[in-house]
C-alpha cells in the first residue's frame, strides 16, 4: 500500500518496510525485483542481503508501489511523506520499523500518550525505561554512545537516578502464574487490604478486571519518581475507569507519570498533557511536540498536527449523523425478564428493537449485561442471530476460511498477511477486528456483539463506531452492543439500554430509551457528569466539584 503524500507532489521522505517474518525470499522468484521499474533500468533498488531477503533503497526507490501487490505474502509497505523527520531514533534494522522522535515526561505532571497500536509508543517507554538503548539508526550499542547523540535535554533524564514503575501492557502473561496473590504482595512488601478477599486465589483463576485492578494498585504504591501505565483500562468497567481515573491523580500527584490508553475520555480526564503518535503500524512513529490535552486531543481528531503542519488522516466528527436516521419500525419485541442464578438475580424491562438501529448496552461488570445478551439469543431462537462473545477463544482455522465479506474486509483494513494466518496466531487487536468482520459477515436479522472495542487502538473505535452505523443503515441490520468506552457508546448509538444494581448480587435493565435520555440516565447511576467539547463535539467528563459539575447537578442534566 502506497502512502500519497497529502501536502506536497514530491515527498520528502519515503519508507520502506520489508517484513522478514513473511518473507519467503527465493520462494517466490523475487517477484518484487521483477516488477520494479528501477531495478529494470539497471540501477540497484532492490538487492539480496547474504541472507536472502530483498533489501530496498530509500534513496533509489521512486514511490511506485508496484511491488507492493506484486508481493505474493504482503510482507512489503512503501509510504511516501510529505513531512521531513529531523532523526532516527531507533531503528530495528534495515528496512524495518524505525521511531523519529523520543517524548519525555514532564516534571510533576501526568502525560498521555495517545495514538494507535503498532507506532512506537511501547518501544518508547522502552527507552525511557533503559531497557532498549536507542541506537539512532548507526548501530550504537550502548548507553555511553547513545548520549552522545541526544540533546541536552535527553541526557540530563537519562543521565539522572530515577526509580521506574511499570504497571505493563499484556496483563495476560500473568494469567499464566501458579503465584498467589498474597505471594506476589509480599515479594512487592505491599498490602493491599481492598485485595485480602483474593490473597489466596492465584494470579491465573483471577478475572481481567481483577487481575488489571491488581496490577494498577501495585504499581502506584511503588516508592518511584517515574511511573509508567501502560494501557490500565482494559477489563475495567466504566465506573471503575474513573474510580482509578481519580486515584492515579492523587496517588501520583508531584510524580513523573505517563498513560498509555485508548479510551480518550478516561485519558481527557486523567492527565495534564498529551504527546500525539501518529504513523503507519509497524512501518514508522512519530511523536508530536507535548499539547495540554484537550488541544491535544481535539488535534488528534482533527487528524492534524498543527505545529508540525503535518496531516495524518481525515478528521473524526462527532455530530456528522442525526437521529432522524433512526427507523421507527419495530423489528421484534421482547417480554419483561426475571432470571435467577442462585447467587444473582436479574430483571430487564420489556423493549423492542428496531430495523437498522444501534443500541448501546451499558453498566457496571457484573450486573447482567451479558446474561442479557444470552438470555435474547435464547429467546429469539426463531430469528437469525449472529453473536460475537465477550471472550474470542481463537482455533486454528486459517482467517481466509471464515467467509469474511470483501467489503468488510476493505473496511476494517484487513492486510492480505491476515488472512493467510490461522485465528490462534493473531494479537488481540487483529483477532478483534476479524472475528467482528466475521460475525458482521453473516446473514443475520440481529447482530450481538459483547465488548468490542476490547483491544482495538483510538483509530480502530472510532472507524469500529463509523462502519457499524453505517453498516445497520444501508443493510437494515439491528445491532446490540455491550461497551464501556463512553465515547464509543455515544457516537455510535441510536438508543442506549442502561444496566443499574449491585454487582454480583442483582441487575436492573431499563428498557430502551433514546441515546440523549440513556446517557443521562446512566451518568446519573454513575454519579458523574459530562459535557460536549465546543469544538469536536466529544463527550468529556466534569472534574467533580467544578463548576459545569456542580450546576449540571443542580439541573439533573447528567449529559449535555
């Protein structure tokens, strides 16, 4: 896939990535060397390394992107930029991922890293954790050589005794532990007490949501002057993203803290700046100059970075669709629930579902969301049903045997390299995106899809939220999702079932209400309010006890 660039007919930079985990070198002939038109003149854009991969020139290479398609397992990206990077910062290789720019926190203040997965945000907290020296594309292989190349800036951090803190990104690996939680406490010399009800249960029979609560409250109570979370949110419900939301700001208030997350919200209310990643997955990344976070944000959406005059996509809106879209005939409608499973119980109010609608379903873990969603495919055994579980347990059938539809496909950006890998061997943001488009693929009158946003980057939510609408209007599908991404929620519902009780214990369902009415109503349950950002139209959450919070109280408008 070629890269136009956006501001200029001459780019400034080209990249060239070849993947060496798909290449199959000789195999296919070179068929990349074969197409390319400078390789056909007699000069050497494409050589053989002493390894046999192809090894592509930068310098020589004219943008033409016929070897792109021509490459028989896609291992092949050619981008052509307009925007001139000043340096390297690290490179893994020749023709491999490289990162441009090296972001460092702020004194005594919380700073977001906001962009999608497969940029360089993990390879730069790498960096600035000293566990990857940078090697400035030149080959440097320490730290001693590293600071020769940094600014004055740079060294002086790196170069200064900094205890770190990492609450890590795959909590998964954890799962796999025999550990027990009070083991792991008294290796760290912490006590948790909120944690004592769990101390004798071992790291893998805990839940995500516990495991994640787990792991956060370690790494905040380390004695560190820097402090790394790096996505928190996962397996959280929404009253608990803004639980720790809170307590990350007092806990680590005067300390060096940088978030990594994709729920914008949850980032908008947590820290104090932001630094932009924006790039192409696994080609390159690139960090923009620190914003205060809602510039920084609203830039993000924008797709532009002003300061560096750099467009990186079309912008994102938040009121490009009207309510009047909505149709108003009733597809099916469903009897008031009681259902009792010992321990807890549930009651859902009767509703109806419409044809071509969005319905957000949302609430606190543990209060029968996904009982619900189970109990409707029960009860609408005579309709067509199409469920994506909250889990993906992955098998090992090959991506390109689920009959994915070519339109979803194009839409959700799925590369030709996935679809010649089986399920199990996917990461867990392309195993989402597939099993989506899968379950989106077949013929289906009502299309229940549990967390869906759950690993998939800023850009992926928000490309999710634009195709389901869309895809709900032009086929007449009905659609009900279970998130807990506010900002997902709001942009992509028609109407919102609100979930209210006691987790563990008891559920209330509201029936459906309209998405204006179900985010206030919810909100309320939360007891937290939030307001539209004048410029992008996106949902932000009151600071409580300010200004717009305590008047939007006083008016019981939740949501405005």
């Amino acid at each position: 896939m070629v890269k136009i660039s956006l501001n200029s007919k001459i780019p400034k930079r080209r990249i060239a990535v070849v993947d060496r985990d798909l290449c199959t070198k000789e195999e296919c002939g070179y068929q990349c060397i074969k197409v390319c038109p400078v390789n056909r003149s007699k000069r050497e854009c494409i050589t053989i390394d002493d390894q046999g991969y192809p090894v592509i020139s930068e310098e020589l290479c004219i943008g033409c992107g016929l070897c792109v398609p021509k490459c028989p397992v896609d291992a092949i990206r050619i981008i052509n930029l307009d925007f001139d990077f000043s340096r390297t910062i690290h490179s893994y290789g020749v023709n491999s991922f490289r990162i441009y720019s090296l972001p460092l926190p702020r004194d005594r203040s919380i700073v977001g890293f906001v962009g999608r997965n497969g940029i360089g945000k993990s390879t730069v907290i790498g960096i600035l954790a000293k566990k990857i020296i940078p090697n400035f594309d030149s080959g440097i292989d320490s730290w001693e050589r590293a600071y020769e190349r940094m600014t004055v800036e740079e060294r002086t951090f790196f170069q200064s005794d900094r205890k770190v803190s990492i609450k890590p990104q795959n909590i998964e690996l954890f799962r796999r532990s025999d550990v027990t939680v009070r083991e792991l406490l008294d290796r760290m010399g912490i006590k948790l007490d909120s944690f004592r009800h769990l101390e004798n249960r071992t790291l893998k029979d805990l839940s995500g949501g516990e495991l994640q609560r787990l792991l956060i409250e370690i790494s905040i109570s380390q004695n560190a002057d820097l402090f790394y979370l790096d996505e928190p949110t996962n397996f959280l419900d929404v009253f608990e993203r803004l639980r720790y939301a809170i307590k990350i700001r007092d806990i680590l208030d005067g300390k060096e803290v940088i978030v990594v997350d994709h729920d914008l919200a949850f980032l908008d209310y947590t820290v104090d700046y932001v630094y932009l990643f924006v790039g192409e997955e696994d080609v390159f990344g690139f960090a923009s100059g620190i914003r205060s976070v809602r510039s920084g944000i609203n830039e993000y959406l924008d797709g532009y970075l002003k300061a560096e005059n750099f467009r990186f996509r079309d912008p994102i809106r938040f009121d490009d669709y009207t309510e009047n879209e909505m149709s108003q005939k009733i597809l099916v409608e469903y009897n008031e629930m009681d259902i009792d499973l010992g321990e807890f119980r549930l009651h859902v109010e009767p509703g109806n579902i419409r044809l071509g609608e969005v319905i957000g379903i949302v609430g606190r873990n543990g209060i029968g969301k996904t009982t619900f969603i189970r109990e409707m495919v029960q009860r609408l055994g005579s309709m067509r049903i199409a469920y994506k579980p909250q889990y993906i347990v992955p098998d090992t059938r090959y991506v390109k045997d689920l009959n994915i539809s070519s339109d979803l496909i194009e839409m959700f950006q799925i590369r030709r390299s996935i679809l010649e890998r089986r399920l199990h061997e996917l990461s867990g943001g392309q195993l989402q995106k597939v099993y989506i488009s899968y379950v989106l693929s077949q013929d289906a009158d009502i299309y229940l899809l549990d967390e869906p946003t759950a690993y998939l980057d800023i850009e992926n939510r928000m490309r999710l939220a634009r195709l389901i609408r869309k895809y709900a209007l032009e086929k007449q599908r009905s659609i009900l999702i279970i998130d807990h991404d506010i900002m997902f929620i709001d942009r992509i519902s028609h109407r919102i079932i609100v979930f209210d009780g006691e987790p563990g214990i008891r559920g209330y369902g509201y029936s459906p209400m309209d998405r204006v009415q179900g985010m206030n109503r919810f909100l309320s349950v939360l007891g937290i309010t939030m307001r539209r950002d004048p410029d992008t139209k996106r949902p932000r959450i009151n600071k409580p006890g300010s200004v717009l919070d305590r008047e939007q109280r006083a008016s019981g408008v939740f949501y405005s």
